[in-house]
C-alpha cells in the first residue's frame, strides 16, 4: 500500500443518459439521472483507494450545497482533504454530462467558477509523507512552481502528469515528470499520431516514460530508454459508460509502477482496469483485474 498525493479539481457531474446522442436543437427524454461526483484528480484516487492505496487530495473546496456530493463520496473512500484550499464563497465546478447508451460515449460541458490549486498552498505539504504525487496538467504557471518544489525537496518521490487537453506553455511540465499520460484527444488536437506525439515529446523530456491511452484501440507507450511499446484495449462485453476511463487508466499506471512493474506490464494491467471501468456505470465496486507482486516492491521508474 503506497500513500499518494493527486493534485487536480473535483466536480458536481450531472449525468443524463439517453439512448442516442441527440442531433443540434432536439428534444430528448433521459432514460437515467443522477448527480455523482467527478473530476479528474479525485476519479484517479477513488480508484487508487480500491487498489489498496491510502490517497489524498489537493485541490479547491467550497462551503455551498454541492460541495456536500463531493465530501460525502471522498469521506466514504477514506480519502484525506486536510491539504485543500478552503474557500467560503463560489461555486463548485460543475460538469453537465450526456451519456449515450448507443455508443457508451460522454459529452461534457463544464462550469467552472473556482480558482486554481495554487502553489501556495502545495508548499504547506510534508511532501516527504508520501510515495508518489500526481498532477493535473493544468493551471501551467502554478503546477511548474509545485513540480520544482517536489523536485527540489523530494527527488526520491516518483511524479507523474496526466496530459488531457492543449494548454497554453503545458510542455513546461514535461521535464519535471518521471510519466507523463496523454490523451488520444490530446494528439489529435496538436494534429500528430499517438507515436509522433510520444516521439515528439520524448526530445523535452528524455527522462519520462510516456504513454498515450488509445480508448478502444488500446495504449502505446515509449520508455525513457526509448522502447516502443504496445498493447491492445480490454473491452468490455457491452460498453455502458466510459465516463471516467481515462482517469482509471491512470489509476492503473500509477498502481502497477507503484508496485515495481515493467512498463509495458502496467499497460496491460490499466488497459483491463479501464475495460472493467467502460462495462459499469461510474467508478463505484471497480471489478479489479488479477495482479501480478512485483519483483522488489519499489517503484519501477
């Protein structure tokens, strides 16, 4: 069991699910409801809790009504929040979210009207207290100052950064990883294949394992010795929502390297994780694939 730190946001998700995904200016009626919490850093760590880790959670909290949803769900998993930034006034970042039960597919629109995690705040963390951090590749300016005081202070502690979505300057934070996770949309946008992403990447940061998930196509990854690798996507028999499966791919990463897993075993072992995650609605009673004891209990970075 390791204790790891996620730095990122949590979120009030509005799940609609439908049976098709309505065309523009269509009327539909949601065949399910519910309000559930997301977010990218607080989905990886409900994960990493039923993989046997002890998490905690630095982010922005807010004392109004919705925040409730979030706490409840973070309290049920043991997850710490003594490292958040408390705030008295604004309002949770909300995701409306909906589900097509046709495809498994999730549209978001998000509301935001918090500020960032800011570097302030991370600087009141005994770093030394945990065994690997993860970020949010967000909020760039901030998540740099954070990402040289861990370097600075705990060089020891193996970091990784989840990549999602273009940002303004967001390669500054390549050197300071140890892995770096992108997304399939991530290439896509910068109009690059997954290998090129990766290939691209690797000139700023020689020191980084780095991986691209591919959804249904798999994942591929290039080790920092510049291996090429890999592996095909574990699917589900019927894919019901694949809301939250990249975050459980990380979850995935970080568990098997944790454990002193090769790369390209901690591939497989997040590309099943994430399969399991599509056959169910949300994260809860994750069904966890068979796990291999690592040769040295150490982290393999």
């Amino acid at each position: 069991m390791a204790q790891i730190l996620a730095v990122g946001i949590a979120t009030l998700d509005i799940v609609n699910e439908v049976d098709t995904y309505p065309n523009e200016d269509a009327e539909v009626r949601a065949l399910a409801h519910s309000v559930r919490r997301g977010g990218n850093a607080t989905n990886t760590l409900v994960v990493l809790t039923q993989l046997g880790h002890c998490c905690s959670w630095a982010g922005v909290v807010v004392d109004e009504p919705d925040a409730a949803v979030v706490a409840q769900e973070l309290r049920h998993y043991g997850i710490d929040t003594s490292h958040c930034r408390r705030l008295s006034e604004g309002k949770l970042s909300t995701s409306y979210i909906t589900v097509s039960r046709e495809t498994g597919s999730r549209t978001i629109v998000h509301y935001r009207d918090l500020p960032e995690y800011d570097a302030d705040s991370f600087s009141r963390i005994p770093l030394q207290d945990f065994d690997w951090l993860h970020f949010e590749g967000r909020n760039v300016d901030q998540t740099v100052l954070m990402l040289q005081r861990a370097r600075d202070l705990a060089p020891h502690i193996p970091v990784s950064v989840e990549v999602e979505k273009p940002r303004e300057q967001v390669e500054r934070l390549f050197p300071c990883a140890d892995l770096l996770v992108f997304s399939q949309a991530f290439a896509r946008q910068h109009e690059l294949s997954p290998t090129e992403l990766l290939q691209q990447v690797r000139r700023a940061a020689p020191q980084a394992d780095l991986v691209c998930s591919l959804g249904g196509r798999g994942a591929i990854a290039i080790s920092r010795a510049g291996v090429v690798l890999t592996v095909e996507a574990c699917p589900p028999p019927r894919v019901v929502d694949t809301l939250g499966a990249g975050d459980t791919f990380n979850a995935g990463m970080i568990d098997a390297l944790q454990r002193g897993a090769a790369l390209r075993e901690a591939l497989h072992f997040a590309s099943q994780l994430a399969g399991a995650k599509c056959g169910q609605t949300g994260l809860h009673g994750l069904r966890i694939p068979p796990r291999r004891a690592s040769d040295n209990g150490q982290a393999h970075i």
